[in-house]
C-alpha cells in the first residue's frame, strides 16, 4: 500500500459519458480522484479513492502543490487531458480556466492534419479495414491513444453492422492493423484519442472514412467488458507508464443488448478471489466486491480466496465481517510463486493487479476481472 497517490481532477458535465468516465475509474488505485461537477455522478461512499466537489466549490487549499497533477476533463462529449506542475495553490484556477478552454478548443476542427494523419493510417492498413468491412458489412470504428511518447497505441475496434448486431474487433482481425512507432509530426496528436470511422458503400466499392480527436465514445464501455479500460489507459498515460493492450475476455463470451449493455455469456461453477484492494482496501471493505461474494454463497458456487497477504487472513476478513468459512479454500501464494499455478476448474479470477491477471489469462486461459469489470457478470 503506497502512503501517496497522485491527485487527478476529473472535470465534467454530469452526461452520460461522464458518468461511465468516473465508472470506469472508480476502483483504480494508481490515483486519489477528486471529481469536479455540478452534482456527484454516483454514489460514493463505497469507493475510497475518489471524492465529489461542486464545479466552483472547490476547496482550492486542501489540493496538493509543488508536484504533478492530472486533469481529465469531459464536457459535451469532448476531453482534455493533461498533467501540470503545481507550484502554488492559486495556480489551481488559472489551470482549470485553462482546462475548460481546452475542452473548447477540441471543437474547432484541425481538418488539414486530421485529413493528412487519416490518409497515412488508410494508406497502412486499407487490406485490413476492407477484409474487416467485407466480413462484416457495417460501420468499423477504431480507437487509437497517442502515448507520451507520441507512439500510436491501439485501444481496440467496434463493428456496428448492417444488419444492427454490434460487435468487438476479434483478435485475429485486430493483427491485420499496423502500427508504426509515432515520428516528429505526431507530436501534435500526444496524448489524444483519436477514432476512426470506416464504411463500405457496397455499390460504388468505395471505403468511406473520417476522424475525430478527443471525443469519448459509447463503445469505450464495451471494451471495458473486454478487459480494455480507455479512461484507465489515460490515467497510465499521463502517469508515463507504457500501456499495450489485450483482451482479457475473449469477444465471444460477450453478449449486446445495444453497445451500451455488454453481458458475460460463460460458464463458471468456481470463482477466485484475491483479498487485498480487491475485497479491502485502506482497511475498509470494498462493498461491491463484498457483495458479490456473498451473492455467490447463497447459490452455492465455489468460492476460493487466493491471496499475498502478509497478515493473518482470517484476522483480515473479520474486520470486514466476511467470515473465512465461506471459502470452500484458502490459497497462500509466496512471493515467487505464480496464482496460476493454483487455479483449476470451470472458473473465474478477480484480482485488482494486471499482472496477475495476466499471468492467469495466459497460464491458466480462463475469463479474469479487473474489478470494474464485475458489473457485466450476469449476477447469481
């Protein structure tokens, strides 16, 4: 447990995509998230490492100085994101005037780059967008994050076809796209989200494209289902961590009523729990997790605690008041071992940690979670 986190404001108009933008994020640990809106989008009490302020009511005192701060700022669709050095605390409304401003100003379009970069990207992979087109005649958007470094990394893609079925971008046609390291150039793209839109005009043979900068998509929540958290990647971005992105759910085992409501459609009889940041965090309960487990008692699924923790677990899931008898097993794990030498079964892992799901996801090839992730499980 770290004694500092970095602060991240995320700024926003209480719209829909700002409410899954704070969703997306509720769980994360990498930050404390100080939310800046004009009413909080959820509730909050559950989640320790995020707090509501009204926009113009900011206690501009109890923020941090003389360090890095991160803003994530959402209005009418469109984001700015960024990460200043705070030097004094009345620098703070100097910055956020200028975060709003940056919002504006992603509305007023760069056409001549945004047309030069969408060339050089359809020039690169017009096979693969039209292999991907012919196979599911539709509308094709792809998501990329211009890292730090000005590198392109893609986020994943999402097909709406003709027929209105909805989709991920399957693994395989995900290897059809090329990405290059970033150059010079790009450096006027650091740190966007760029989208591009592609579709077939079946009776002309005729690709039709265009691009938008910085603009939060539905779809974004599907490929959070997927293991694919796009506000997340963000955060890491700004933090200077180096992201690739995987599934870690294959799209197959992902059901649509529309984009906005993907469902788990495997099945499962085990479930693996890890304990710290996962059922507690901070010495507090993490309730919806908590809940869950007790959701998965009363219907008589396998219930399996597989945990680092240094102190005694049973003491530790006490203080929470979940008692250690509802796991049918309790799995130490020492610090060179691997988690995935232990998991077996019909089965599902829940661990707050990417590398321990993807030790699992690759060893053990079954469905892991992230705990935001747990919303998309069809509930016992």
């Amino acid at each position: 447990m770290r004694d500092h986190y970095p602060t991240c404001l995320l700024i926003g108009d209480n719209s829909e995509s700002f409410i899954e933008l704070c969703r997306s994020l509720r769980f994360s640990t990498h930050c404390a998230y100080k939310i800046l809106a004009s009413e909080a989008p959820f509730e909050l009490d559950n989640f320790i490492h995020m707090e509501w302020s009204k926009l113009g009511a900011l206690a501009i005192n109890a923020l941090p100085v003389r360090e890095t701060v991160l803003f994530i700022s959402l209005i009418e669709g469109r984001l700015s994101v960024n990460s200043v050095f705070v030097e004094h605390q009345e620098d703070y409304n100097k910055i956020l005037c200028r975060e709003l401003k940056a919002v504006a100003e992603t509305l007023q379009a760069t056409s001549d780059q945004s047309k030069q970069f969408l060339k050089e990207f359809v020039e690169m992979n017009f096979s693969g967008i039209k292999r991907i087109l012919d196979a599911a005649p539709g509308e094709l958007r792809l998501d990329v994050l211009m890292d730090f470094e000005s590198d392109p990394v893609l986020l994943s893609g999402f097909v709406r076809r003709s027929n209105g079925r909805v989709s991920l971008l399957g693994n395989n046609e995900r290897e059809l796209l090329v990405f290059g390291t970033g150059n010079e150039a790009d450096k006027r793209y650091l740190s966007e989200t760029i989208t591009f839109s592609f579709s077939k005009d079946e009776r002309a043979n005729e690709i039709h494209s265009r691009i938008v900068h910085n603009e939060f998509q539905r779809h974004w929540k599907a490929y959070r289902a997927a293991g694919i958290n796009v506000p997340l990647i963000m955060v890491q971005n700004l933090l200077g961590r180096k992201v690739r992105t995987r599934y870690f759910i294959d799209p197959n085992d992902i059901a649509f009523l529309d984009e906005e409501v993907p469902r788990y459609i495997f099945d499962y009889d085990v479930v693996y729990f890890d304990l710290d940041e996962t059922l507690i965090c901070k010495g507090k309960p993490i309730q919806d997790l908590r809940k869950l487990l007790h959701d998965y008692r009363d219907v008589n699924y396998v219930l399996k605690l597989i945990t680092r923790h240094k102190f005694d677990i049973k003491d530790t899931l006490a203080s929470i008041d979940v008692d250690h008898s509802i796991f049918h097993e309790i799995i130490p794990v020492l610090p060179d071992e691997k988690k995935s030498s232990f998991i077996d079964g019909r089965a599902i892992f829940i661990d707050n940690e990417f590398p321990e799901r993807l030790d699992v996801s690759q060893k053990s090839q079954i469905p892991v979670l992230d705990l935001d992730q747990i919303e998309f499980l069809q509930r016992p």
